[in-house]
C-alpha cells in the first residue's frame, strides 16, 4: 500500500498540486496568443540591436525595429497584467521595454552625429592594429562637439 501512495507522489498527471489549477481553454488561448506577441517582440528588440551594431548607414531600420518593438512590448505588457499570466512574462517584458527605451536614445544620439558615427565605423573597421584603432577612437573624439568630449 505505501509503494502505490509513493507512486501517485511521483506522478504528477494522475492528481493535480493545490497550486495548479486547471485553465480554462479561454485562459490557454490568451496566454498562446500572449506568448506569441512576446516572442515577437524579443525578436524585433534583438533585431533592432544587432542591425544597429552592424553598420550606421542602417540607422532607420534600426529605428524601425526598436518601435515595433516598443509597440509590442506595451501589447504584451498590457496583456500580461490584464490576464494575470505569470511574473515571468512581466519580468521579461519589462527587462525588453528598457532595452528598447535604452536603444532608442542610442539611436537618436547616432542620428545626431551621424557623419561621425559613420566616419569612425568606417575608420575601425580597416584598422588592423590595436594603435590604429585608438587612432580612430581619437579621430573620433576630436570630432566630437566639445562638450560632448
């Protein structure tokens, strides 16, 4: 008799935990659709990063990307408190907003100092020795608007 309790213990299909309460299909429907937004928008932010590290000249895209992002980010934020899926979700998406909120004003600052930008990516990308990389960096320094040095 005791071996089949430790069985059913070991078995988490045959009874369910306090903890766990079955869900409605609505309730199953809304956090597929919840999660399929998240998703989305994890890929539109990291998107958004890695085209913007790739090269200035795809500043706009980059643009793009990032409010999409936010725009989805906010969706899925609403959603998650509106249906009370788990903590999980809302970390992410909250962890995703400040990303996206942190892009932006790298990619504002890029648009204000484009030529810049473009000249030192330019630079460090033909600069094969570690002297011509910090030579770059200083081009780009100087380049800079004084208070911005």
């Amino acid at each position: 008799m005791g071996g089949s309790r430790r069985l059913e213990n070991m078995n988490p299909d045959v009874a369910p935990r306090p903890s766990q309460q079955p869900r409605s299909e609505a309730e199953k429907s809304a956090f597929a659709v919840t999660q399929i937004l998240f998703r989305a928008f994890l890929l539109t932010a990291l998107g958004s990063f890695f085209v913007f590290s790739l090269n200035v000249n795809y500043v706009w895209l980059s643009a793009i990307l990032t409010l999409a992002g936010l725009v989805l980010g906010i969706v899925v934020l609403v959603r998650t408190v509106k249906f009370k899926h788990p903590k999980l979700v809302l970390f992410g998406t909250i962890s995703g907003l400040v990303v996206s909120a942190v892009m932006c004003l790298l990619i504002l600052s890029s648009v204000l100092f484009f030529k810049q930008v473009s000249t030192y990516q330019d630079c460090s990308r033909g600069a094969l020795t570690e002297s011509a990389k910090t030579q770059c960096l200083t081009e780009f320094e100087n380049s800079m608007p004084a208070p911005m040095r």
